[in-house]
C-alpha cells in the first residue's frame, strides 16, 4: 500500500517561498506586518530614551543614553500606576457587565419576540450605530456637571452602559438560534428570562466572549472619555495616567512612552492568552441541536 | 385524559389567511392526525392548540375548558417537534427533568444552583429523577441519561424528545412531524413505537404529518386540510374508499388516484369505449376516479388474472412505463381514447419473485374496471353520488 501521508516538511520549507509570486506575497505581507509592529518598537525604544533623543533627527532603535531604568521607574513607582490599573480594571468591567445585562435582553425581544414596532425599533438600533461619542459628550457632560457626579466611576461608564454594537451582534447571533427550541421552553414552561439564561446564554458564549474583547479593549484604550470626566487622580485610569508627563511648557516623551508600554502590556498579554478564543468569536457558528 | 375541541379557528398571517373556520372535536384518548401538503395549515393549527400561536377568533378547548387565553405552560400539553428542539446544553437526564422542574418548583429555586440548597428543591429532585428514569426505561434509552443531544443519533433525539413530553403526563399530546427527520427504516419502526405508545398510555394525540401513510396507519381519524380548509374528517378507511371530494380523493391513496373524464348517457356514464353502467347524481361533465389498484389487467404476462370477472367493462391501456415493485408492478400509460391522461395501474404479480420482462415488451393491455369501485365527482370536484344501473349490466 502505498504511503498516503505527506512527508512532514522542514520547517524552512515553511517559510521559503515556492516561486516569484509567492516570494512578492511574502514581502508585501512582511511590509504590512512592520507596518502594525513599527509603532510598538517606537514605542519601545523611546521609552527607554531621555527626551531629547525621542525627537532627535539622528534616530537610532537602540538608545544612545539609555535612561530606561529612570523612565519606567517613574511610571510604576512614582505614581500610584496600581490605583490607575485598578480603575481601568473597575471601569471597563462595570461597562461590560452592563452592556450584556442590557443588550442581551434587548437583542433577544429584537431576535425572537413579536411585536410590532420592532423593525423600527431595530432600525432605530441601527442609525444609533452611527452617531459618534463626540455629538452626545457635550450634554452629558454638562448634564454630569448639573447632577454633581463629575469625577466618579459612574460618570466614566454611564455613556457606554447601553452599547447599540452589542444588541446588533447579539441580535444576529440570536437569530440563528432554532425556534423550535424556544417553543419547546415555552411549553415546558420557561418564562423568558430562563430561556435567555438557561437556552439562549450558553450557546452564545462565543458571541460574548468575542463583544467582551472588543469592549474591554475599546474602553481600556479610551483616552477621550476620562480626560473629560476625571479631575482627580484618584480616578484616572491608566491610560489617562500617561497625559500626565504632559504639560503646557514641556512633555517628558521618554516618560510618556514608558507609560504608554506599560499600560498597553495588560492588553497584549491578555490577547495573546485569549486569541484562539477571540477568533472563535470572530467566526462564530450557530447552534447544532 | 381530555378531550380536545376547537370551534371556529380563524387565523391570518398578515394579508394571507392561513386557516379558515376550523372546527374539529377530539375525543378522550383518540389519536387524530391532521394532514396536508406543506403550507396547508396544519402546523399552524397545531401550534394554536399548544398556545404558541393566538387564533384570531375560535376557541380552544380542553375538557370543555376554554384554554384560548392560557398560556402554553397552563394547559398541560406535551409537544414533540419535528427537529426534536432539545435543550443543546443539558444532558439527557436534564432535557427530560425540565417540564417538571418548571411545573413543581417556584422560580427562585430555579436559579441555577439553588436546586440542590433550598428545601423544596432538595425534597423534589429525588422525585423528578425517578420519574425521569422511569420514562427513560420505558423508551430504553435509561442508558442515555447523562449524554448530551449532540452525542445521540436521529432515533435516540426523537425518542429524548418523546419522554421530555411524557414525563410531564400531559392532557393532550401534540406532534409536528416527529418522523420526518428519520431515515425510512426507523420511520417505520418509530411509527409503531408511536401507535404503542398512544394505546398504552390512553392519552389524547394530535398528529402533524404530510405523510398520509402516517396518518391512515397510526390514526382513529384523520383530518384532512388543505390551503387552510378542513376538507374532510373521517376513519383512514373512510378517508380512501368514501372521499368527499375530488382533493381527498387525490390526497389519499398511494399512488394517486387516476383521473379520467367521462360523459353521461342515456343508460349510464360512457368512459371511452365502455359504457359504465351507473347512474351519477347531478348535471354537466363527470370526472371519474380510479385507484389504481382497483384495475386489472386481463390476461397480461405474469400478473394474477382477474378470472370470473370477464364481464366487467374493458379498455385499453397504451403502456408507457413499468415499475416493478417486487410483489406487484406499477403501470403507467393512457387509455386508448384519452392519451393525454396518465393512468396508472397497480396489480399483483402471479408469482412475487417472478420477473415483468414479458409485460416490458408488451405495447398495450386490456384493463377492466370494476364499476362499483369506481368515484365520480363534477366538474368542481364535489363526489357524487352513484348508483348501479340494473339494466344496463344486461346489456
């Protein structure tokens, strides 16, 4: 019999390429990969740099005075960067508990319910994607400053508490979801809470964990919100905290970017960890019953 | 144990009206199908009796208690569903403990978890595990109970679903289609399972299938739809030998009633070269309805000969095609006068191994039709009546 297995390559022959085409498909994927990582290793290199190299015309990615120690030194010991994490951590996670508490439900009615209105309501969903955060800051602010809750954690999620992305994604997962099933719950007697908790939930864990990524990382890296809502420092969130090197007359770049490193490291670490499961939820598949 | 009534059932989706005036009594224990092609109505109507649809008049009763404005949960129905609807994330056990879960405890002991803490959970979940078992070892599936749906093939999905609604004892059993998804062999052996079931369990089913094998082999009756209408209700058997109309008559029977046209006389209603000696009620064209099966072929190769019946009117039949079944072979082909209308015969062979090449080459066949088995309808389809002509079969 013949052997049918393919002979296990050398791992050289993985990269080499096969003919002219494939070695100009490698360039211009190898171009595009320096563009994504290019910044972080700007990134990298300023932050172990004093200022006055960061913008030097002479640019080298190996530091000529290397003042990395001091840098990341002042970010994690000469501030309270724990408080600022913590913050981070305490925001974002409220807003995603929130989003799912209140999209989840609302994208079932939008899915499963009859009722009319809801194709309108549905395309109200829709245009609200298109509104920017920018329009609404001005007057929740000012509605904020009225109701004397400037400053707190309430103020730096309420905008996001009700998120339209996340009844839209979970409105069309929800859809594929067999009828019959749900039917079947209603005649065993389900109210519709169990059937969103004990049918609908657990076949969407992929759904949320893919909306809980792309939230948690939104809201992480989100510099404009903060810097409206956070007066005091015991409040900012870590990435607000890296405005602080910032000032009217002079910017400690090397700091700056010290502190940019650290705060994105949270992020990257968890991503790297999460990305078979953050990919599953970008391709998601139905219910198999 | 109920009995199941519905008065007047109106429903449209929309524009589109889906059920038109549907009245149907269910008595205590029968198993009545309703059956129609898809898009008939039939799912619909069940769906109103399981309170997953509103009926936009009529009403529902169960046991002489209106149940139009219940909820699916109060009116103690089961329902099997035609992809099985199990609960993809529980296991067997749990799929089948669910209807009584919901039904005994109250929702905070529901919560996840809480059923093994507070009391009332703690006191029923030995209950409900025994009657889960106890239905599982009724449909041998005792050994399933901790796999999930995904793990189980077609047959063991259908018969988890089955139990889901037993275990809850309903008043009235309700089935879309549980078959459809099965391949042939177990359809058939399920079907059994299914009459079994109806008949050691006493309760009252409704049926949903478009497979009229289905519904003339498990039920007491049949309700016929058709594009929202009840055409007609009867015993299988009523159903084929006595339909009220061209439709049923059509629907009801396999292969499908033949078609033919003929025309009245003095002295009886003339089909091509026979003169049929009946006399129909009404006026105008009459169309006449032949089961296969009710032809036979005169002196044909390998086919069981009609014998004394040589008196019976003939025709003949230009052949086209045969399928031979086995036992019996189908022949298609078109009576000498009319050759546009296909006619198909259905006869035994004389000896069921032996082989149709003989009636293969043959071109065309004498077929005798049997007057008193023979349906006539108008030109609407409406049956009509008909009645044997004393004098005529002289002549």
């Amino acid at each position: 019999m013949a052997d049918l297995a393919a002979p296990t390559p050398h791992w050289s022959d993985r990269i080499r390429p096969k003919s002219l085409r494939g070695l100009l498909g490698t360039l211009l994927l190898f171009l595009g990969a320096w563009v994504m990582v290019f910044p972080f290793i700007w990134m990298i290199s300023s932050s172990l740099k004093p200022t006055d190299e960061v913008y030097d015309s002479d640019f080298t990615i190996i530091p000529k005075t290397f003042k990395g120690w001091e840098n990341y030194y002042a970010v994690i010991f000469e501030q309270p960067y724990l408080i600022f994490l913590m913050n981070s951590l305490i925001v974002c996670i409220g807003i995603l508990v929130i989003q799912l508490l209140t999209a989840i439900p609302a994208a079932y009615a939008l899915a499963k319910l009859k009722f009319k209105g809801s194709t309108i309501l549905f395309g109200t969903v829709i245009a609200a994607i298109t509104i920017p955060i920018n329009v609404t800051s001005i007057p929740l602010y000012i509605g904020l400053v009225k109701v004397g809750l400037l400053d707190t954690y309430f103020a730096m999620m309420f905008p996001f508490i009700v998120s339209v992305f996340a009844i839209f994604l979970f409105r069309q997962f929800f859809r594929g979801f067999p009828d019959s099933i749900i039917q079947a719950a209603r005649v065993d007697g389900f109210s519709e809470i169990e059937i969103i908790l004990r049918l609908i939930l657990p076949s969407a864990v992929p759904a949320m964990a893919a909306f809980s990524v792309f939230s948690f990382v939104a809201h992480w890296n989100d510099l404009y919100w903060p810097l409206i809502v956070v007066q005091s420092q015991d409040k900012m969130t870590a990435t607000l905290s890296m405005m602080q090197y910032q000032s009217a007359f002079d910017t400690d770049y090397g700091r700056t970017y010290a502190s940019a490193t650290v705060v994105t490291a949270p992020m990257v670490i968890a991503f790297l960890f999460a990305r078979r499961l953050f990919i599953r939820g970008i391709t998601m598949t139905g219910v198999k019953g | 144990m109920a009995r199941l009534d519905l008065s007047n059932i109106k429903k449209s989706f929309g524009e589109t009206p889906v059920l038109h005036d549907i009245s149907l009594n269910v008595a205590d224990g029968e198993f009545v199908s309703l059956v129609g092609q898809s898009g008939c109505g039939k799912s619909t109507l069940l769906r109103i009796i399981a309170g997953l649809e509103s009926p936009d008049s009529g009403d529902i009763l169960i046991d002489g208690v209106s149940v139009r404005d219940s909820a699916p949960k109060d009116r103690n129905i089961a329902m099997v569903f035609q992809d099985y609807a199990l609960y993809p994330h529980m296991s067997v056990g749990e799929n089948m403990a669910m209807p009584l879960v919901m039904a005994r405890l109250p929702l905070y002991a529901r919560l996840p978890g809480m059923r093994s803490v507070i009391p009332v959970g703690r006191r029923t979940q030995p209950e409900i595990r025994g009657e889960v078992e106890k239905v599982a070892r009724q449909l041998r599936i005792d050994h399933l109970l901790d796999r999930k749906p995904a793990q189980l093939s077609g047959g063991q999905r259908q018969r988890v679903a089955l139990g889901r609604a037993l275990v809850r004892n309903p008043q009235v059993f309700l089935m879309d289609e549980p078959l459809s998804n099965l391949d042939a062999k177990l359809r058939v052996q399920v079907r059994t399972e299914i009459t079994e079931l109806h008949a050691s369990s006493g309760l009252t089913f409704v049926y949903v299938t478009h497979d009229q094998v289905e519904a003339m082999t498990m039920s007491n009756r049949v309700a016929l739809l058709q594009a929202g209408h009840l055409l007609q209700v009867g015993a299988p058997n009523a159903l084929y030998s006595d339909p009220a109309s061209l439709d049923v008559a059509r629907f009801i029977g396999s292969p499908e009633i033949n078609i033919a046209a003929g025309e009245r006389e003095d002295n009886g209603v003339r089909l091509g070269q026979a003169l049929l000696p009946v006399s129909v009620t009404g006026q105008g064209p009459v169309q006449i309805g032949i089961r296969p099966e009710t032809l036979s072929v005169a002196d044909a190769p390998g086919l069981i000969n009609p014998g004394p019946s040589a008196h019976l009117p003939k025709l003949t039949l230009r052949k086209r095609m045969i399928e031979d079944l086995g036992p019996e072979v189908l022949i298609h082909g078109a009576f000498d006068h009319a050759p546009d209308a296909l006619i198909r015969v259905r006869a035994q062979k004389s000896d069921a191994y032996g082989a149709s090449d003989d009636l293969t080459r043959a071109q065309s066949l004498q077929v005798m039709l049997n007057p008193q088995q023979l349906l006539f309808f108008d030109a609407q389809g409406q049956r009509l009546e008909a009645r044997a002509q004393i004098a005529a079969e002289v002549a």
